[in-house]
C-alpha cells in the first residue's frame, strides 16, 4: 500500500511538471519571452491572442547572436507590439566585450523596452567578481542607450548573490508558482516570469509568460524615450 501511494505520487508530480501553465488574468500587461527554442513564431497570431509585449534574445557571451533574434525582432516591430532584447551573461567572459557585443547587434527605438541583462549562472566565478563585472555591462549599456537595463535573473539566484547591489535597476524575476516573488532586499519586481510551460497562439510547444506590474501607460514610462533633438534650423536629428 505504502509503494503504491508513492508510486502515485510521482506519477503525479511528474505530470503537473509537465503540464501546461494557466495563463493569468489578474494582471493588465502581459507578455512572453522567446529565442531560437521557440523556432518560428506567427507574430501575428500572438499580437491577437492579446499579448502587450515581448522580450527577444538577442546575444550570448561576446560572440553568439541568437539565430532567430533579427527575424523576431523586425517582425515585433512590424505589428506595432512593445519589444524588448536581452543579453544572456557569461562570468567567465569579459563584461566589456559583452556589453559591446550586445550594443553592435541591437538597435533600440523610442517606445522599445530597455535593454536586458540575463544573468542566471556564475560559471565557477565568485559572487564578488560577477557583481563588479555586472556593473561593468550595465554602465557602458545604459551610457549608450540613455536608459537603465533591466536586470532578469530567478528569484533565487538574485536573492543568493544580487540581493542589496542594483536597487536603482528595474527587475524581471523568474518565480514559477502562484505566488509573487518576494526578493530578500525588499525591492520591488516590475516584470515576472511566471511560467515558463505556457502556451500561446503562434507559437509552437511551450513559452515563457510573463507580466508588468502595472498599467499600459507605466509600461510607456519605462520604455524609451523619444530621443530626438532638432538643429538650429528645426530639422529633426535621432541620436
């Protein structure tokens, strides 16, 4: 008897990790987030299936470009949808050449999400050598773009090892359970990463889901400005 209900039981934990996640509806701004995993996705039907916005990977360490990110990039553009593009971080390579590597490859615009920090591994390096070399990214990134980047990270990574050192950076936190994630500094999240079995219309197998904590008009204020300036003689020039 005792064999049999744990035999169930991991029948049954093994099938809810396998199962899809409800997507939520208590929150006004949702999103997902996707890569090369994702293979090709019909924007048109995710646009219509009432997402707000969408984060794209764009780069990885100082060499790699995500195979799908110009074609997802240029077609969330297309359909009007608010974008962002992250960089997925590795410790164990220079942060300037990353930052640099990220900047070469993606072209913000007004009304784009910021610019993404994915840091998730430490890569055998200690915690305090990560922490300088974030710093590192996300000052040449946002000296670039005129915006803080956000940091993406899992609640419990953050909370073990960023918890206290970027509390002036917007955060998307990675918790996959019903609750909100609550972060060791106090901090408040502005994006979480709620699921990542979801499902979505346009794209085949699973996505990540996410949500704003906000309104529609919050999310505008956090995205990028308008950046242009005119000259002496009224002509628009975007820098």
């Amino acid at each position: 008897m005792v064999r049999a209900a744990w035999f169930w039981w991991f029948v049954f934990i093994g099938f809810a990790c396998e199962a899809d996640h409800e997507r939520r509806v208590d929150y006004a701004v949702q999103g997902i987030d996707v890569s090369h995993y994702q293979a090709h996705i019909d924007w048109e039907e995710v646009a219509a299936d009432d997402f707000h916005f969408a984060f794209v990977k764009a780069t990885e360490g100082m060499t790699h470009v995500d195979a799908r990110f110009c074609h997802n990039w240029s077609e969330i553009s297309r359909l009007g949808m608010r974008r962002g593009a992250y960089h997925f971080y590795r410790p164990s390579v220079p942060a300037t050449e990353q930052a640099w590597h990220f900047i070469n490859w993606v072209d913000l615009h007004t009304g784009d999400l910021p610019p993404v920090l994915d840091v998730e591994v430490l890569d055998g390096v200690p915690t305090p050598i990560l922490l300088n070399e974030l710093r590192t990214w996300l000052s040449i990134v946002e000296r670039h773009y005129g915006i803080k980047p956000i940091i993406y990270t899992s609640l419990t990574f953050f909370n073990r090892h960023l918890a206290g050192h970027f509390d002036e950076y917007p955060l998307w936190i990675a918790r996959y359970a019903g609750r909100e994630p609550t972060l060791a500094c106090g901090s408040d999240w502005h994006f979480w990463q709620y699921a990542n079995k979801g499902r979505c219309r346009g794209v085949e197998g699973f996505v990540d889901l996410n949500v704003f904590f906000g309104t529609h008009e919050e999310l505008e204020a956090v995205s990028l400005p308008d950046r242009s300036v005119y000259s002496i003689f009224g002509e628009e020039i975007n820098w």
